[in-house]
C-alpha cells in the first residue's frame, strides 16, 4: 500500500463511529479518528516530561496513541465486549488488518516497532498508552451520560469508573487524578 493509499484509508476513520456509543444510543458519538486524536492531547498535555522508568519516552508514547487504532480502518470499530468473546480471533483480525495497512509498503522500522508494542502490550511506554487509551474512553463515558444520563444506568457507570482501579501504570493513575 502507497502511502498516498494509507492517508486514503486512514482518513476514512473520521467517518467511522465508536461503536459502543451507537450500541448505548449516543447521539452522533465520537469518531475513531477523534478518539484517537483525544488520546493524544491526553497524553500531549499530561504526561511527564520524564520518569524513573529508564525506558520512558513520552514521544514514542504519542506516536503509539497515533498508530493504536488505524487498522480500524479496515475492521471498523468493534466494541471490547465483542473482542472479549473471541479475544484470539479478533487480535488475529487486527493484526492481519495492521499488516495490510499501516505495516503495509513505505512503513518505518519505528512503526513497525511501536505497532508490536502497542499490540503485544510488551513494554512500559505500552501499558502507559493503554492507560490512557483507558482513561480517554472513561472520560468520554462521563461526557455522555452527563448530556443523556437516561442511556446508562448505574450498573454501566460503576462497570466504567471500576477502569480507574484497573490503570496499570502510576503515570496512568496519576493522569486519573488529574482528569477526575
């Protein structure tokens, strides 16, 4: 795939809805390609500078956060629930959708890198950006049901904030601390 292909295809995510919003009946939710770009002003204006972890690199951070859901383009967005039934197939999925595209033609050792990163959740910087995937997701489920609290009941707010107890980094709870 050229890359003139991949910003073809990967402009398209603005275009392609979260899915678990329209599922929950969310008014005009958010796009892939907004969530993706809220993820990295989360990381952009909250994460340090530095850290002890001597393999810390907020810029690798952001570049994941860029990279993390451009397959979507391919396989639409489909809700964690969903992938949660058959874990294996969807990840297989995923990585066939990564391989035709953004690991497709013209792609950097650097992508390639932080896309093994972020898919085999295998390093630091992978767990931090998955926090914040995580957080971004609780911040917008707050957004939403304060515009519509009848969409969510009490059951789906305790099953959202249950995430923040299950940040896996202290960069990530400190983030929490800040948002919430």
């Amino acid at each position: 795939m050229t890359d003139s292909e991949k910003y073809k295809l990967f402009s398209t995510l603005a275009s392609v809805p979260r899915a678990g919003w329209v599922q929950r009946g969310v008014q005009n939710p958010e796009s892939v390609a907004e969530h993706i770009y809220d993820c990295w002003l989360l990381g952009t204006f909250l994460l340090p500078e530095t850290h002890p972890d001597p393999t810390y690199n907020k810029q690798a951070i952001l570049d994941m956060l860029l990279l993390h859901d451009l397959p979507e383009a391919v396989t639409g967005d489909i809700p964690r629930p969903e992938k949660k039934k058959d874990p294996l197939h969807y990840e297989l999925l995923e990585q066939k959708a990564a391989e035709d595209s953004l690991l497709s033609g013209k792609c950097t050792d650097y992508q390639r890198k932080l896309w093994q990163e972020w898919s085999n959740i295998s390093t630091f910087n992978a767990l931090v950006a998955k926090d914040i995937d995580d957080l971004q997701a609780i911040f917008t489920f707050i957004k939403y049901k304060e515009k519509n609290p009848a969409l969510f009941s009490e059951e789906d707010s305790a099953a959202w904030l249950s995430g923040l107890s299950k940040l896996k980094t202290d960069i990530g709870r400190q983030m929490a601390k800040a948002l919430f």
